[in-house]
C-alpha cells in the first residue's frame, strides 16, 4: 500500500463537491500558490538572487554598471528557481492520479491553477524592480549619457522583460515540461536546454563585433533573456544595439503564454481543447509578429555613446 502525498490530500479537501467551480478553482489556486511560495527550489533561486544583488550594490557602490540596464541575476537565480519548483510540484501531480481523478475538477482546470501559481516568482521578481526604482541605491545609478540611444521608458522594458516576465516564463515552462516530461533527469536536462539556448545565443550574438551584422540583427534577440546595452570593460563607452525593447518584451510575454498553452494541452479534451489550441495557434501568430518587430524595429545600427556625450555609429 502506498502513501498519499500531504499535498495531494490537501487539494481533494479542497475540492469537495460542496464548493462550486469557481471556489473550487480559486481553492486549488491557493493551495498550489502556498506549495510553490515554499518549495526549496524557489527558496533558494530568491537566496542567491538576494545574496548576488547585495553583494553587487555593496562592492559597486558608487561606480556605473551596465546591469543596471539588465538585471541578470532574477532570471538566472528566482526564475531557475521557480522553473524547477513548477517542474517537481507538477510530476507530484502524476503520483496521485487516482487520487485526482477523483476529484471534481478537470485536469485542465488544475493545470490552469498550476499555472496561476507563476504569480509567486512574479511578485518576487517585482521586488527587485522596486530596489531598482525606488530605493536606486549607488551602484545602479548611471549618468545620462549610459542610456545612449535608449530613453528611461526603453530601460524599463528591458528591466521588466528579464525579471517579472522571465520569473513568469519560466515557471509556466516548469509547469508544462512537469506535465509532459516524466523521464529520469528532466528537470536537469530542462534547465542545461534553457541555459544552453540563452547563453549559446548571447555569447555569439552579443555584441555584434564577432558575427556579421545580419546574422546579429536576427539571432541576438531570439533568447529569453536579453539586453540592448554593453558597456566596455572600464565602463568608458556604451553601446546601444540594435532592436526594439517594447517589441521584445512582447515578445517574451508571447512565449510565457505558449508555456501555459502546452501545459494546457496536457490531456485536455472536448471544447476546453479546442479552446487551447485556438489560444494557441493566436499566440503563435503574435509571437511571430512581435519577433519580428522586436529585430526589425528601434536601431538598425549600434551606436556607441561616450562620457562627453557624442556618439558613434558602428557600420561593421
């Protein structure tokens, strides 16, 4: 005789026929929420998130940094994090099927909830936009002249993009992997997929002083994390690059939503199916659309601006 996991208990409690679907939903929402806003992935994805942003605004106090224009550290730390949360906390699903079937709710419906639970890493993700806008300590001060061709609105875009949408992203990612992936490893082989497509893309395409320029327009900004601004090694010279920060900030949000499509396809069946897909086959036109503005739009060429305030175009 096996055990039943706490968790899956929780929800049939949760789910009993008493209730009606809309707080049976908003039930299984909260429940799932709580389990993700605990799981010890995410917990320590947010530790080092925290750890790597003190000891950046410690050691940098002062000085001009160009990941003040691309806050890194949420994607890399809380996102991760709450990708392989999303992952585990789905596959728990999966050993409790019996158990689930009995429950009034449809499996869509508690893959939706799954999905509303990315709205943890998301508030968690806000935190650092508050740190960025409202406390701005030192280190992520810049003059004005480091925005190069970009306005604060562009900033912005780019900030929100790689930490609330990121964290969004990659939870639906863990959620839809989580329900279609049940091989041995593949919550390592999730996150060695999504390191491997982020800094495999920025590494060639980052500058566009190693690769040709039109190869650069289109590759750069086809990861899911991103950046329009490089700074050189003394920070004496920003380079705007090429691309629109709005267009591409839809675009990530388009991808976060073919995330929770394919976990919504998982078993789904009958109208609620046919829902999906035709969600689906929207994001995917959008998707394509607002890539294509995001490499087409903004600057055509990279511009190099420098501490008096002059800029450069760079035609190579």
């Amino acid at each position: 005789m096996t055990s039943t996991p706490q968790g899956a208990l929780a929800v049939t409690t949760a789910l009993a026929p008493r209730a009606g679907y809309g707080s049976r939903f908003g039930a299984l929402a909260r429940i799932e929420s709580v389990r993700l806003a605990r799981h010890p992935a995410l917990l320590v994805g947010t530790a080092v998130g925290v750890t790597f942003t003190i000891t950046t605004v410690t050691q940098a106090a002062g000085t001009a940094t160009d990941e003040a224009f691309a806050l890194p550290v949420v994607a890399s730390s809380v996102g991760i994090g709450a990708m392989l949360a999303a992952f585990h906390l789905t596959r728990s699903f999966h050993r409790t099927d019996e158990l689930l079937e009995a429950s009034p709710t449809s499996t869509t419906t508690r893959t939706a909830a799954l999905c509303l639970t990315a709205i943890v890493p998301a508030l968690i993700a806000s935190l650092w936009l508050v740190l960025y806008y409202g406390v701005r300590p030192a280190a992520l001060e810049v003059p004005e002249w480091m925005y190069g061709m970009f306005s604060h609105a562009d900033v912005a875009a780019v900030l929100l993009g790689n930490s609330v949408i990121a964290a969004t992203g990659a939870t639906l990612l863990g959620v839809a992997a989580g329900r279609w992936w049940g091989f041995r490893g593949a919550s390592a082989v999730l996150v060695l997929a999504v390191m491997t497509w982020t800094i495999g893309v920025l590494g060639a395409f980052s500058s566009g002083d190693t690769a040709p320029a039109a190869w650069t327009r289109w590759f750069r900004l086809f990861a899911p994390f991103g950046y329009f601004t490089s700074a050189n090694a003394d920070t004496t010279v920003m380079t705007s690059l090429t691309g629109s920060p709005w267009w591409y900030l839809a675009w990530l949000t388009t991808l976060s939503a073919l995330a929770a499509v394919a976990a919504l396809l998982w078993r789904s069946e009958g109208r609620a199916r046919r829902r999906v897909v035709r969600a689906g086959a929207v994001a995917l036109v959008l998707s394509a659309l607002t890539y294509g503005l995001a490499v087409s739009g903004g600057q055509s060429q990279p511009v190099r601006t420098f501490p008096d305030g002059h800029s450069v175009v760079v035609t190579k």
